[in-house]
C-alpha cells in the first residue's frame, strides 16, 4: 500500500513536470535553452533580492538592514514578502550569475509540487488514488493563476500549502485532529503572509462547506469542534508572530498603510467579459496589471463543474453547498468591498484578482464530486453542459470583442482590443472534444488518458498564451555582463572606504533584458551602498524625502538615483558614479563626499522641507548644514521668454544670464521630461536613459557666472517667467564647505553588512553627526560606549549630538517587533502542544469510560 502510495504521489510530481518542462522548453527558457524570463518583478525585483538572499546563505552571514536597499533599511519585510519559501534553500547551488536559471528550476519544482498536495487532498477526500485524479492535479497546477503569474514566484508556495490546508480543515471536521491544519496554517503564513491571509479567510469558507456537508451543525459535538477549530487557528495566527510582528512594524512605514473609501464602496470588479478567462489565452502577460479574474480552468473541468448543478444525480442539498462555497469566493472577487477585504484591506497595485486561485481549487473540487458522481454517463447533461460551456465563452467573447466593434462602427469610440481571436476557437473547439471524451468514459475507460492528454494541451496552450507575449532575455549576455560589472564594482568598493555610495547609472546587464531596464536593485544585485530601490517595502517616509530632493519617482514603490545633484550627493555621500558607454565601464570619482556620516551645525534641526520645492529645500538644506545664509543656488535672469504654440505643445525660449560659477539645475514639478524636449544652446538634453515621467532635477550643464545661454523646452505643461526654474550652483563656495564635512566625517571601521556602523570622529566644537542614513527606530548609538539618543532631522535623516573630544560611535540596528514575535510565537507553539496534550488525554479517558 505505501509503495502504491509513493508511486501515485510521484506520477502527480512527474505528470506536471513533464508539461512545465514541455512549455518552457518550446519557448527556450533555461534549462532547455538560453531564453530567460526577466520580464516584470521576476526580473526588476525576485532577482535582485534572490541574489541577495543566496549571497548571505553561502557567508553564512545573515543580516537585516542593508545600506543597498536605497538610502539603507530594514530588509525582513523584504525577506517575509518575497524569500522565506523553502524552495530558495537551493539558491546555494548556484553562482550569483546563474541566478534566473535558479529561477526557473524553482517555479517548475513548486508547479510539480502543486501536483503532489492536490493528490493528497484528492486522496483524502474522496479515498481514492485513482488514475483520473492526475486529471484534476494538472487542472489545479496549470489553472490561469499559475498561468499569468508563475513569474511571481513567491506566490506559487500558496497553491502548494492551499490543499494541504483544505485536508487540515477535513481531519477536524471529521477526525477531530488538528495538528495538519496548525501546521498548514502556520507555514501557509510564514512562507508568504499575503497570500497566507487569504488561505486563512479560505480555510472558514471551506469549514462552514464541510460542517455543511457532514451535518456537524446537528451533531452533539458541534460547539467543541467550532471552538477548537478556533483555538487551533488563533494559535496557528500567533505561531506566526515571528513574522508577522516585524513586518507588520515594517510594512506600516510604507504606502500601503494608504486608505481609499472608493476601494470599499461596493461596486462591481468585472462584466460578462471576465467569461473570456474560462477560455484559453483570457488574458496575456500584456495584461498582467488589468484583467478579468484568472479562473481558466480547462474544458472538462468547466462542463463537470455545469453538470455538477444540471444533473439529478447530486442532491439539492449537496448543489446548495457547494453554490455557497463557489458562491461567497464569487462574490469575494466581483464585489470591491470584499475583494479588498481579501487583499489585505489594500486594492491591488495590477496583478488585480490574487485570489482567483482559491475560486479554481473550489471549482476543480466540485467538478470532482461530479465525475465521481458519474454525471458524464447522462448523455443529455453532457451535452446541455458543453453547450452551456460554449455559450459563456461567446458572451464573455462578444462583451470584450465584439460589442466594442460595432460601437465602433457607430462612430463613438476606437475599442482596445488586446484578445487574439484564434484562442476563442481554440477553446469553442476543446469544449467540444472534451464534452465528447467526456461521454466516451461511458464506453471505453482507456478515454481517461486521451482526456488527460486533452488537458494537458489547453495547460500547455493557456499557458503559452502568456508566454508568447512575454519578452525574454538572454541567460547567456546576464552572465557574461553579470560577471563584468561584478568585477568592476569589486574594484570600485575595494577603492573606497566605508560609508560611501555608488550609483550605477547604466548597466551592461541591460543587455540581457528583453525591455527596458533602470537599475533600481542594481545596488542590492551586487552588494553596494546606493540609493535607488524598486520594492512593495519601499520607506514611504524616505520616498518622500528623496523626491522632495529632486529624485525621480514613479510611483510609491520605485525610487530612482536620477534627480541627483552636486548637493544631494554630498548630503548622500555619494562616491563613484558607474556607467557603461561604448562597451566599456566609466567610473566617476567625489572625492570630497563625506562618508554616511559627518558633523553638521545644530540649525539641522530647524529645517523643514517643503514638496515641489526641490532646488529651494536643497539651497536651505546646505544653508541650515552649514548655519549661514549664503546662497549656493542662485536663480539665473530671465532677459527674455518667447513663446508658441507647435501642435498640442508649447515651446518656450528663454533667454538667462548665469549668476555663479558651476553647474546649471533645471526643476519644475510636475514634468513630464519623457515627452518634453529641452535643449540648451542648441544642444539636447536627455534625461540618461530612465523615463522621467514627473517631477526630477534636471542637470543642464556648467557654465561661469554671467554667462548668457538659451534653454529651449517644448512641453505640453504650462510654464511662465519664473527664475526658480534655473538655478546655478556656486561651485567655489559649495566645494568649501564641502571640504569642511569631509574632514569632519566618521572614519567608518565596520563594512555595514552585519547590521552595524561603527567609527571615530575627531570633535572641535559641539555639534550635531548627521548621519544620512533614515531614521528608524530599530537603530540605536552609543557615544564611547554610553548609549545616547538619536534624533530625527532632514525630514527622515537621523542625528546624535556630540560634545567636544575624540569619540567611538557605534550604531546598532534590531528589527523592530522581532523580538516581541519570537516571544509570542514560542508561547503559542507551547501552547499549541499544551493543547494537543489535553485533547489526547481527554480521548484516552472518554474511551476507558466506554470500555
């Protein structure tokens, strides 16, 4: 029996296998080719952090802050949203260069995996492991979730854990054991919070279904059961304190603490169009951010979920049950209100519908009950049911398509129509075929393969559907650039001290990806102290204190180095800037920024930035630094502006007369530099090779004081006679003080990788170290060995005040709420015991009793 059991456990493994390995081969992905996907958070974001993650494993030092994550930050709620799956443990088989190969190893084993648990719950549902369950493991594993975002690839541990925890809700609904569900529960969280909360919402569903199902509600047992099912998932909650606690604390310092009544009010998510996603190619990667809800569940699947409710073999009473259950996941997705509520109480930044996935495992679930039921021996439901099948598909086709057309025709709109009409066919077609191998079981058991084959097919359809629309890269040029900008990155961290910054400004890896790259994780992909970040766990607080600086933002999850000037880099410390031109690197060398930390005067603590005022907050910034009132920006003259109309933009010459020596800064908020053009004397200024969408300081070149130039810029935004918008930085006067801060920096010992920043400092005068690094309550200094207190100033910059002397500062950083969660995790695990103790000891009397 157990070697029956191996052997059915490892044809669901190896069934689904197969077809992953089948559909990354035809596109050429690694292993099967040189094609990588670093398309999406794949390539922006998993790969970096992956990177990250596997570079601490092999040291075996294992830190939480990382000075590479933009300014610096805390890096578990980075860990607990994208890394604790156990699959990332095999990232230490591999070179930091063959890291996107890791990638993809990975999501084909956890597809595989998704097999094996959907087996187990088939088997211990419905007590049997027959061939046909492989039908509905690969139905599960390959549904449109999994289709349009196996990239995601944090998310695939929850349709892993998603029948395991549906087996763990069965044992306390019928058996009374609670330990799987704990456990499932527990892990469910741990391995990927966001979508473990959902499990957990799914988890009440699916036992009200079952305590439906099973009559508990008329049972004698019914309080003791509800209550202990309750006990065990307030404590599986608990046992999770560890993580949730510190990223909770983590995640409240981002914008998703962010509250929109319109994301509560309860309208509707999705039409009769969202019908097209029963169908093959519902949607593409071209809609990864905005489409209907991905429930793509294979043609057989679809007629026995309709024949589950039309045949007269299945109860009225089962029928109702189960349109509770699809019903309420239903309704959790199409009704706003509740499809935030299951999102974390946030609405979806793209990637909308994350829990479709649950609707599919409910719909595959009772389209078993059907087939086990045997409702494909009624020819007529059959056929009622395929034709159903049809008919919604062409609804869901004709709202999205053809509708659209004709009012088109009409003359009202131009429709965007992004369906490829061949898919409608294709899946009008698999309906067909499946409705008729559904009804020729009747006559021949050996059909079952031919209809595994068939679902095999849309998976593998479905599936290239996202594919085909995906641009890929090349794991060959990631390795060989990976290595070369590696190398050249090592040379230049070994020529600076600690506690300064690189900024890498453009990559030789962006050869490798098939669309545009901007190094936002460049410093965390190679282990240097930067200031651009692409995260979900972006610092709100940090975002907004760089931007009010001048960088560029595109939305509250990316922040980028471009806005930066002569200033801002000092403030910063920026060091060495790192490009790639020509086929060769450039390295661009500050020698006069001061490290992470230096001595300021104490009129820090009087300013106050102000948005849309970056050249402004920047000239009183270094103002209040330096405790004076010289102008280091200063306004040009406007001698004269022309103006006109050129289509739907407008261009604008301005005539300026300089009034310093050194570089020219341009900035206005909002503007759009992507679609704008600015030129000076003539020559073109581009904005690199980022797509500057809004607000960013912009560099115009150097000039010497009293020097006229002419900035023309033809742009649809509305500009006017204000010499705020060009301001030149006086270089003599700014390299003087800037001279000051260096020598009066930290000399930083410590390497900033083990969570620490220790130094020295010479102090003539008492005054203030600011440290530019963003205040966060997890650090703490000491002063010689005596802790001293930290202070907040610049917005979201720490400080510490010194007295004159020589001194040792040593910062210290702790994850806020960890060691809070570690408590109250250790004592819900023991509580958790204590209560599985009780249980037994309670059946072991009930049963001497009756004996």
């Amino acid at each position: 029996m157990l070697k029956r059991h191996i052997w059915y456990y490892f044809g669901a493994f190896f069934i689904n296998l197969v077809i992953i390995s089948i559909i990354f081969a035809y596109s050429g992905l690694v292993p099967f080719g040189s094609n990588n996907f670093l398309s999406s958070d794949l390539g922006t974001q998993y790969l970096a952090f992956l990177t990250e993650l596997r570079r601490q494993m092999v040291s075996g030092n294992i830190h939480l802050y990382l000075f590479s994550q933009s300014l610096g930050d805390n890096f578990f709620p980075v860990i607990s949203y994208y890394l604790l799956s156990p699959f990332n443990l095999l990232l230490v088989l591999f070179s930091p260069k063959g890291i996107p190969a890791a990638a993809n190893i990975i999501i084909m084993l956890k597809i595989s995996s998704m097999g094996v648990t959907m087996a187990y719950f088939l088997k211990e549902y419905f007590k049997n492991i027959r061939f046909t369950n492989y039908i509905f493991t690969l139905a599960y594993s390959f549904c449109g979730f999994v289709a349009s975002y196996f990239y995601d690839l944090m998310w695939l541990d929850a349709l892993i854990m998603l029948p395991l925890v549906a087996v763990g809700v069965l044992h306390v609904i019928t058996r009374q054991k609670y330990v799987l569900y704990y456990f499932a529960i527990l892990m469910s969280i741990i391995f990927n919070y966001y979508l473990g909360y959902m499990l957990c919402i799914f988890s009440l569903c699916f036992f009200v279904y079952l305590a439906l199902e099973e009559r508990l509600f008329q049972s004698s047992i019914k309080w003791r059961v509800v209550r202990d099912y309750l006990i065990t998932s307030i404590l599986a909650g608990f046992s999770s304190a560890v993580v949730l606690i510190p990223t909770l604390a983590g995640m409240l310092k981002t914008a998703k603490t962010s509250f929109n009544v319109f994301n509560y009010l309860p309208s509707a998510r999705f039409g009769l169009e969202a019908l097209t996603e029963l169908g093959i190619g519902g949607n593409t990667f071209e809609q990864r951010l905005e489409h209907g809800p991905s429930v793509f569940m294979t043609s057989t699947i679809l007629i026995l979920l309709l024949a589950y409710f039309f045949s007269n073999r299945i109860s009225n009473r089962e029928k109702l049950n189960s349109t509770f259950l699809i019903g309420i996941l239903l309704v959790s997705m199409f009704v706003t209100t509740f499809n935030t509520v299951w999102h974390m109480f946030q609405n979806p930044a793209g990637f909308p519908f994350r829990n479709s996935f649950i609707f599919s495992f409910a719909c595959i679930f009772i389209a078993y009950k059907a087939y086990i039921n045997g409702v494909y021996h009624d020819l007529e439901i059959v056929i009622k049911s395929t034709c159903i099948a049809g008919i919604l598909l062409c609804i869901g086709y004709s709202t999205e398509w053809l509708w659209p057309k004709i009012i088109e025709k009409l003359g009202f709109a131009t429709p965007n129509n992004q369906y490829d009409g061949h898919y409608f066919w294709i899946s009008i077609v698999c309906i067909l075929i499946s409705g008729v191998l559904l009804w020729s079981i009747n006559t021949n058991q050996k059909y079952i393969v031919i209809l595994l084959i068939m679902v095999s097919f849309e998976a593998i359809a479905n599936f290239n559907a996202v594919m085909s629309t995906a641009s890929l890269g090349d794991q060959l040029v990631y390795r060989k650039e990976f290595d070369r900008e590696d190398d050249i990155l090592q040379k230049v961290r070994n020529g600076s001290r600690s506690g300064h910054r690189i900024i890498v400004s453009k990559s030789g890896l962006n050869k490798a990806f098939p669309d545009k790259y901007n190094n936002y994780n460049d410093p965390i992909l190679f282990n240097i102290n930067g200031v651009s970040l692409y995260s979900s766990t972006l610092n709100q607080d940090t975002l907004q204190m760089m931007h009010n600086l001048g960088y560029f933002s595109l939305n509250v999850r990316r922040i980028s180095y471009f806005g930066g000037t002569n200033l801002t880099n000092a403030l910063l410390g920026v060091y060495y800037r790192v490009r790639q031109s020509d086929n060769n690197y450039h390295v661009e060398e500050n020698y006069n920024a001061p490290t992470l930390g230096f001595l300021v005067d104490p009129e820090v603590y009087n300013f106050k930035m102000y948005s849309k005022r970056a050249l402004s907050n920047q000239n009183r910034l270094w103002q209040a630094l330096n405790g004076n009132n010289e102008q280091y920006l200063k306004n040009a003259s406007i001698n004269s502006m022309q103006q006109y109309n050129v289509g739907n933009k407008s261009s604008y010459t301005y005539d300026l007369t300089t009034h310093a020596s050194g570089p020219m800064y341009f900035y206005v908020s909002p503007m759009n530099y992507h679609t704008a053009k600015i030129y000076v004397n003539g020559k073109r200024i581009k904005t690199d090779r980022i797509n500057v969408y809004s607000a960013a300081t912009l560099r115009l070149g150097h000039f010497k004081n009293n020097q006229k130039i002419q900035v023309k810029i033809l742009t649809d935004k509305s500009l006017d006679l204000n010499p705020k918008y060009f301001q030149s930085l006086n270089q003599k006067m700014f390299l003087e003080s800037l001279k000051k801060f260096r020598s009066n920096s930290l000399k930083i010992s410590s390497d900033l990788n083990h969570d620490t920043v220790r130094g020295t400092i010479e102090v003539e005068k008492s005054a203030p170290m600011l440290f530019s690094i963003p205040y966060d309550n997890g650090w703490s200094v000491t002063v010689d060995g005596k802790k001293a207190v930290l202070h907040k100033a610049v917005s979201n910059l720490m400080t510490v005040n010194l007295k004159k002397g020589k001194h040792e500062i040593a910062l210290n950083y702790q994850v806020p709420g960890l060691k809070l969660g570690w408590i109250i995790s250790i004592s819900s695990i023991i509580l958790f015991i204590c209560f599985i103790i009780v249980k037994k000891s309670k059946t072991r009397k009930n049963k001497t009793v009756i004996h």
